[in-house]
DNA sequence: CGAATATATCTATAATCCTCGATATATCGA
DNA sequence: TCGATATATCGAGGATTATAGATATATTCG
C-alpha cells in the first residue's frame, strides 16, 4: 500500500452509493436475495441485484464495480453470463492498517 | 460511524495532497522541523510548514485541514497566532472499524 | 494604536466526477 | 442461428472538486 493506490482507494470509498455497496456485501444474504442460479454467495453478488438495491442504472452500477475491482477493492468472478462482486477483504485490511 | 460520515471521510482521502498530510502527521518529528516557538509536536503541526512541504497554496491548504477537521480526522489546536493540526486517531480507528 | 504575521474565508476557473441513455459485447436457450 | 438476458463501454450534460489569488480576521509586538 502507498499514498498513489491508497488515494485511488479513497475515490472509490467517497461516494455513498459505493460505500453503501462494500457495507452491503459484507453480509451479501442480509441485503439480497439468492440468486435463482448460484443459490450460494461465495463469489458475492451479481450486478443486476446490486443495481436494483441501489436505485441508480445499470452503467453506473457497473462502472461502480469495475472501478471498485480495479483498485483492489472487490473480487470479480464471471459465471457465465453473470458477474459477481465480493469483497477483497486483504485489500481492505491493507488499506485500513495504512490509515493507522 | 455510519455510511455518511464515513462517505464524508472517504471525500477527504480521494486526494493525495490530503492523503500525504494524514500519512506526514503520522510522525510529525520526521517530516517538520521543530517549531521556533512551541518546540514540541504534541497538538500536531502548523498550517505554514503543512503548506510548505505540501507545496500548495496557504488557502488551499487551509481549507483541506479545516475540512479534515470538520470529519474528524483531524484535532486543531490554536496556541496564539498559529493553529496546529494532529491525527485524530479515535476516528481514523473507527473509520477502519467500519469498512473491516 | 499600527505594522507584521498566521490563518480563514470568499470568489472564480479549470478539471474531475456523477449519472444517464445508447450502444456494444458476451452468454444462454429455443 | 436468433432472440433474450446480463454486463461493459461510450459519450454527454450537469454537479462537484481542486486550487489559486484576493481579502478578511485574529494575534503579537513595538
């Protein structure tokens, strides 16, 4: 970790919507339901249930996502047609033993 | 902590002049030189030296620690004509406590 | 008091971000 | 293969932020 990456960070983690997200998926079975494919969350949540809980488009939701992912801040996995967020914890533990 | 103050704070650490200071005032003694009047470091660092190592204008530099003492990463403490600036680490801990 | 110093606030402009709709790409199922 | 579904990317308009200079306020000192 270092100012550059830990900034990078910070953009993404100053906006409530993408706040919200990274809340929500530390415990993705309180805020969403099953996905009627995957019945388990162990790959996090896809983006149209991430969508639809946070009120905002499709577009925004996925760059959302994809940003948060490239600063290290989420895990994408591709199920077929489906993409599915979780959090990278080591990442977010990195970042917070920066801070202190 | 709740998902808007921690939004507020996240807005405080997208930037890497305001990232950079909350990293400096980790160890003031290493990235200030002493005060000519107050020689300690207890209540942080002044606004001058803050700007001068940023390199960015006093206004600027003014307002960034105001507002990171607005969120509370920040404690100001004003001895006569200087303010001095130092971590709050009571917030910075409960910021990471709640992203983990 | 008046000048000097330190900081805060105001105002303005350029840069960046937010968010959307439109469109492109990828995958699945009939 | 074609249509439907899920996600990604592009382009644009409005909102917010970054940063500076000018000015205001507060404090010290002669």
């Amino acid at each position: 970790m270092n100012v550059k990456l830990a900034t990078e960070i910070g953009k993404c983690l100053s906006n409530k919507p993408r706040v919200q997200i990274l809340e929500w998926l530390k415990e993705p079975e309180k805020h969403f339901p099953p996905h009627e494919t995957l019945k388990h969350f162990n790959d996090g949540v896809c983006v149209t249930y991430i969508q639809e809980k946070a009120g905002l488009s499709q577009s925004t939701i996925s760059t959302y996502l994809t940003n948060m992912e490239k600063c290290g801040l989420l895990i994408m996995t591709r199920h077929g047609k489906w993409s599915y967020f979780r959090r990278n914890e080591d990442t977010i533990k990195a970042y917070t033993k920066f801070l202190i």
